[in-house]
C-alpha cells in the first residue's frame, strides 16, 4: 500500500478514536461528578468503590471501543480475515503488545500509528483516573 493512503487511513483513524475518547472521558467525568456530589456523606471506602470501580470499567469501555473501531479498519481493507483475528491484531498494536509486525502486511503503517494512539489515550485514561481518584481522596473529611 503506498505510503500517502497509509498516512491518510492512519490519520483518520487517530481522529476518529481521539474524538472517541476524548467526548468519552468528558461523558464520564461529568457523570461521575454528579454521582459524587449524591454520595458525598458517605464512607470514604463507599465512596471509591462506587465510584472509581465504575469509572475504570468505563474508560476500559472506551479502549474497548477504540480497538474495535480499527479492527473493523482492517477487516474492511481485507488485512485481515475475520473479526476475531482483526481485535487481536488491534489490540495486539493498540497496547503496543508489538506482535503486529508478521501479521499486517500492507497496512503496517496504520498499526504502528495505532500503537501510538493507543499508548497515548491509555496514559490519557490513566491520568484522568488518578486525578479524579486523588480528588475524592482529598475530600476524606466531606
């Protein structure tokens, strides 16, 4: 595949899985302060489970959905057959496991591009989460 259609496929697919994210992690922490301010009274240990258990499974969600999104790429170009061959690939690339390089064969680029994304919307989810794990911590007296 030509490097231009590789760059291009590779960008889009970046902006579409960090558009993804981004209007994720907003979603999430919005709903996740409103839930805080309703359990404000209770136990500190009541109040992580309930709300940081929640917003962990959500911005894995978000990751979830992103690999999905570029495994369906692959699949759709024919770089891979079979959806559960093409998570794997995605995931494989996505969490810069780097197992991708024997399986893509024409579309390496957009793999490599995905191994990027990916570990920057996972140090993304992480930071969100310790910030927001920190600031009901802070509140331990509330």
């Amino acid at each position: 595949m030509s490097l231009w259609l590789q760059l291009l496929a590779a960008t889009l697919l970046i902006v579409l899985v960090v558009v993804i994210h981004g209007t994720g992690v907003v979603v999430t922490t919005k709903l996740f302060k409103a839930e805080n301010r309703l359990i404000r009274g209770r136990q500190l240990a009541f109040r992580e489970f309930r709300l940081m258990v929640p917003m962990a499974l959500c911005l894995f969600g978000l990751h979830v959905i992103e690999i999905f999104v570029c495994a369906l790429f692959y699949q759709a170009v024919g770089e891979v057959a079979g959806i559960d061959k093409a998570l794997y690939v995605s995931a494989s690339a996505y969490t810069t496991l780097g197992i991708t390089g024997d399986t893509l064969t024409h579309w390496r680029l957009v793999g490599a591009f995905e191994a990027l994304a990916g570990f920057l919307l996972i140090g993304w989810s992480s930071a969100v989460f310790v910030t927001d794990m920190e600031k009901i911590l802070r509140q331990r007296n509330t």
